[in-house]
C-alpha cells in the first residue's frame, strides 16, 4: 500500500510557482527521504500532505493510506515531528512526562486527569528512545538532543503508522545527529513504521534510506540509488544502535543496553 501518494500537485503564493506538476509515493514500511535546496518547497510539500494548506481542485491529488486527503479522517495514525519544535517548549516550566502527555489530551478528554493507562503510553514513548530516567525532568534542563528525543516520543505516543519529520536534526552535532537517526532507522526496520523525512543532511541518507527524493524547480525526482548521497561503504548507521526496552510491547530488548542515551545527549 502507497501510505503516501501525491500526484501531479501544482501550488503557488501568490505569482509565485511553488510546486509544478510535483509527484511523491511512500510505500509501508518505507523509509524514504526529501531533499533539495532552500526554499524549494520542502516544507509548502509537508504542509500540504499534513492538510495544513488545500490543493485546488484541478491542482493534483494526495492520497494518505489510500484515501484522498479531503476525505481523510485518521489523523491519529500520522504524527509530525516540526523543524526547531522545541523552541516553544524550552522555558515553559513542564517536564518531559507532561510535554509527551501533552498529546494525549484528546484522548484523555478535557477535565480529566491523566490515568494509568496514559502514563503507561508516555512510559512507553520515553523509553523508545532512551529517556525513560527522564521523565520528570523539566524540559528546559535538557539538552538540544534530549530535547529532539522528547520530541520524537511526544509523536509516538499515539502509536502512528506514519511519521513526518521537517529537519529533525537541525541545530543538532554531529554524533547527536547520528544517535537520532539510528532511533529512527530502528523504528523503520523492528516496528515497520513508515517515515517520510524532509532533510539536508546529505550524508547519511545512502544508509539509512530506502527512497531519496529530489525536489527542484518545483519538480521532484526520485533518485537512483548511485546517485543518493553517502558513501555506501561506512559503517550502517544502526550497528552501534543499543536501547533499553523490549519490542514486544512496542519498546526495544532489555539486553541492548543503550549506553549514550543517559550520556550527553
């Protein structure tokens, strides 16, 4: 099944050609990548598959889960991982189990407070990506890379089957970098989560992406495999990968001891 399907999309500001005649699919269980330079219309794209923006009616189509996005109604199944997300976190005075709590309000239902079932959720999200020892931790005390986990477990926490991500590691070193990617390519390769990643970091897509697509002059292309960026022959990027929790339960083994997570990240 196409978890993403877009087809022939054409979009402007104003006089301005954003998109032309621009097509993408993502496949289940794909990870796939979006590339291209700034202000190619990476994020007008994801804004537009997130049913942010409208199409025109005679301006293409997007399909999620195989349904047309005007249609589409199983938003709980896509979570969105935004560029610099934690900007507006980061001197509010919650801590991370209520920054990743924070989406499940709609479950939890207003004037209720949060059960055993949701802390179990958040739990779980946290220890997908090794800040479970955080989660009473004020988000403003962590650093940029723990702030960018707690920002993936808030996705997480609803259990998607799609995940979107807009220059997730953007601010972020090199071996932070690193660490979030080998999260994501174990979400894609033990859960099957299909993952869409809007990206300039160019360098480890050879290894760590199924699909790269290139979108230029309001176009996109889906490049060949000898022409995505990389060099196939470093290391995978998932062979260091060590985590705390058991995939049984939508968390990873206990015998993969992650070590970096309760570090400097």
């Amino acid at each position: 099944m196409e978890m993403i399907n877009i087809s022939d999309i054409s979009f402007s500001y104003g006089n301005s050609q954003i998109l032309d005649h621009a097509s993408l699919h993502v496949s289940e269980g794909h990870f796939s990548a979006l590339i291209g330079s700034n202000g190619a219309g990476k994020s007008t794209l994801m804004k537009l598959m997130l049913g942010e923006m409208r199409l025109g009616k005679d301006n293409g189509s997007i399909q999620l889960m195989g349904q047309d996005i005007r249609q589409f109604k199983d938003w709980k199944k896509i979570s969105y991982v935004p560029q610099n997300g934690m900007v507006s976190y980061r001197d509010f005075p919650a801590s991370v189990e209520e920054i990743v709590m924070a989406n499940l309000y709609s479950q939890i239902g207003r004037f209720r407070f949060p059960g055993k079932k949701e802390k179990e959720q958040v739990h779980q999200a946290l220890c997908q990506v090794g800040m479970e020892d955080y989660q009473n931790r004020l988000i403003g005390r962590l650093s940029g890379g723990q702030q960018q986990r707690v920002l993936l477990a808030r996705s997480l926490v609803n259990h998607p089957q799609l995940l979107l991500l807009d220059e997730p590691t953007s601010g972020i070193d090199e071996q932070n970098t690193n660490e979030f990617y080998q999260l994501l390519q174990r979400l894609n390769q033990k859960r099957d989560m299909t993952i869409l990643m809007v990206t300039h970091d160019l360098q480890s897509l050879h290894d760590l992406a199924d699909d790269v697509w290139l979108l230029e002059d309001g176009k996109t292309r889906l490049l060949p495999h000898e022409e995505i960026p990389g060099n196939s022959s470093e290391t995978d990027i998932s062979s260091n990968m060590n985590t705390t929790c058991s995939v049984s339960d939508g968390r990873f083994n206990e015998s993969e001891k992650e070590t970096s997570a309760h570090g400097n990240l």
